[in-house]
C-alpha cells in the first residue's frame, strides 16, 4: 500500500533571476505567465525564450476554450521545457499543455484520448493558495457542461516546483486571501480524507498551524502583517498540496465548483463558502472519528472548545475577508437540486474523499442553509 509521493522536486531562490540563472532558462523553453507579473519581475530576468500571456485568450479561472486557445498558440514553438510562472489558473493550463498529440482539452479531461506526457514542466507559483505545483491534478471550467472538471493523472506532476516569495509582494490583499484560505481548506480536507495517513498528517498540521498563526497576527496587526511571512506563507500553501496530492480533498471543493462554473465565484472565495458548513456536519454525523483531532487541533490554535471552533474560525475569517450568501453571487433557490445534481453526477473524484457520505439531499440542504 503506498502511503506518500511527492511527484516533483522542490527548488526555492530569493529571486526569479536567481532561477533562471540556476535553470539555464534558454530559447528551447516555453514560460506561460501573466504580462503583470512578466513586467516587473520576468523581463528583467533576461529569460532568452518565448512567452505566451495567459490574459490574452481570456480572464479568470481557467476553461477548456482558454486552454485550447493557448494550446494552439503553443504549437508555433519549439520548446522542450514549460515554465508556467503564475496562479492555479496558468500551471493548470501548462499541466495540459506538457500532454502529447491534444487537440480539444475537454477530450483529454474527458479521458477520450491517450494521455502521454513529452514535455518537461517547471511550476512556479505566484500565488499562496492552490499548491497546484506540486501536484498531478488540473481543474478547468468545460463551458458546455456548465461545471468544473478535474484530471488527476501521473502525467500530470510538474518536474520541478519553484517556490520564489518574491512574487508574493505583488499580490493583491483580496487574491492573496483567496488563495491561502484555499490552502487552509487543502489541509483541512487532506487530513480528514480516507486517504490520509502519518506523513500527510505531518504536511498539512504545519499548513494548517502556519496559516491560521499568519490570521491571528494579521487579525491583530493589520493586513500588512502578511508581507513579514511571505515565504512562510508559500510554503505553508506548498505543505498543503503535498498534503492533499497524496489524499484529495473532498465535499467543500465538490459543492463550491457549480458556483464557479455557473457564477464565477472565485476559487477560493467558493471554497470559503462552504467551508465550515460542511465541516459542521461532518461533526455531527461522526464526532468521534479523525475529526475530533482535527477539531483538538483547531482548538489549540484558536483558544476555544472544540466544539466551538467553526464558530470561531467564522469570526476569525470573517475579520480576514467578507463573504456573503449564494444567492448574492447569484445562485436561485431553484437551482438547489440542479447544483446538487451536478454535485453528484460530475465530482465523485472529489466525494470518495469525504469524511463521511454526503447524501444528494444534504448536500440540497448545505445549499438551502447558505443560500
């Protein structure tokens, strides 16, 4: 039985220049970026190769037509490596692009075509959320089913995970709240997954103590306090994705992907509308499994009884970043069954980790109560 992987090797450097430098970045390699984070970090790198900006084959999260449009693009080039310098949206992309022979990538997250890895790819987050650098998964919007998919294949891990805490200054205060409350949730959901065992446990306790210790302080100090741990809080996110790489994550991702797809709720932000609800009800289904470590945990750093840590972890984010309900997002109180529905139908990937089953008619009732 295997207990771990970590499908990659970990590099980390002061700056991007340092990196390419160290990687012999050269004309033979491929970066996927952002032009905003090309500017004022890229470009004075030197790096000798050819770039494609994500941004100019659409905006958000990623979808397949973003990905076939970059796909397209790429194939004008001759490159050995991808060097994908950017969020969850952009690694995600390159993830698919590393796959031999694509031609439509909904045939690739449909798994109608033969998936053979024949590029190299380097991951180089910019964010300090999806911990997508280290893991085998990519998720995309598929506009025709109105949903997010996920493709979770060894083909699919990056050979080299780049973590520079440089790009993290740059990060805006709602986006860096974004992706590290998606870290939490990575966590969070790795430790309770079936899947779960000592050596995980081990990556997501220091993700989960690292990040709510970072809240504690920014809830006191204000939100500048986040660019005196910048590196502590990229790896925190890396700690995460190493975690749930090996577990998966579960309901919180499944049920918050139809906000995505349908409303464009951002990752993260949908993520942390479900969050503490789910985790409520996986407590009272079965208190007295995995969860009552979790819960002694969460009580440790926040200094209340565990039975009322989603209470205060609600405070807590709440202070952090607002959220509201799914209907000011523009979700319909006749939309509960289709969303659970979809749920059901397209995210078993994601609810054979749950904690516990979920029925079709609680998860209907998790969408009523935060409707």
């Amino acid at each position: 039985m295997e207990l771990f992987k970590l499908g990659c090797k970990l590099f980390k450097y002061h700056t991007f220049s340092d990196f390419v430098s160290d990687f012999k970045i050269e004309s033979t390699d491929l970066i996927i970026t952002n032009q905003f984070i090309y500017d004022p970090i890229i470009k004075e790198s030197n790096a000798n190769c050819n770039v494609i900006f994500q941004e100019r084959y659409g905006n958000g999260e990623p979808s397949d037509e973003m990905m076939n449009g970059i796909l397209n693009e790429s194939k004008k080039y001759d490159f050995k490596r991808i060097i994908a310098v950017g969020g969850g949206t952009v690694i995600d992309i390159a993830k698919i692009l590393v796959l031999k022979d694509i031609v439509d990538v909904k045939d690739a997250f449909e798994r109608k075509v033969p998936l053979i890895k024949d590029k190299a790819l380097i991951a180089v987050p910019t964010t300090c959320g999806t911990g997508t650098e280290v893991t085998n998964i990519s998720i995309a919007e598929i506009k025709s089913k109105k949903t997010k998919m996920g493709l979770a294949v060894p083909e699919l891990f990056p050979d080299a995970a780049v973590l520079i805490p440089e790009f993290l200054k740059n990060l805006p205060y709602k986006f860096y709240m974004y992706s590290s409350i998606d870290a939490l949730i990575h966590a969070c959901e790795s430790y309770l997954s079936p899947k779960a065992n000592v050596y995980t446990k081990l990556y997501a306790v220091k993700a989960i103590e690292t990040i709510l210790d970072i809240y504690i302080n920014m809830k006191k100090f204000g939100e500048e306090y986040r660019f005196e741990r910048l590196e502590d809080v990229l790896i925190a996110s890396n700690c995460a994705g190493i975690a749930f790489s090996n577990t998966g994550v579960g309901a919180v991702h499944a049920l918050s992907y139809p906000m995505g797809g349908n409303y464009h709720v951002p990752h993260g932000l949908s993520n942390y509308l479900f969050f503490t609800e789910i985790f409520k009800l996986y407590t009272k289904k079965n208190p007295s499994g995995t969860i009552k470590e979790l819960n002694r945990i969460l009580s440790g750093i926040l200094g209340c009884e565990s039975s009322d840590v989603y209470d205060r972890l609600e405070i807590l984010l709440g202070k952090l970043l607002q959220k509201g309900k799914l209907s000011s997002y523009g979700m319909k109180e006749r939309e509960i069954e289709e969303f659970a529905k979809s749920v059901i139908t397209n995210q078993q990937r994601l609810l054979a980790n749950n904690y516990v089953p979920l029925s079709d008619k609680e998860i209907e009732t998790i969408y009523r109560i935060l409707l």
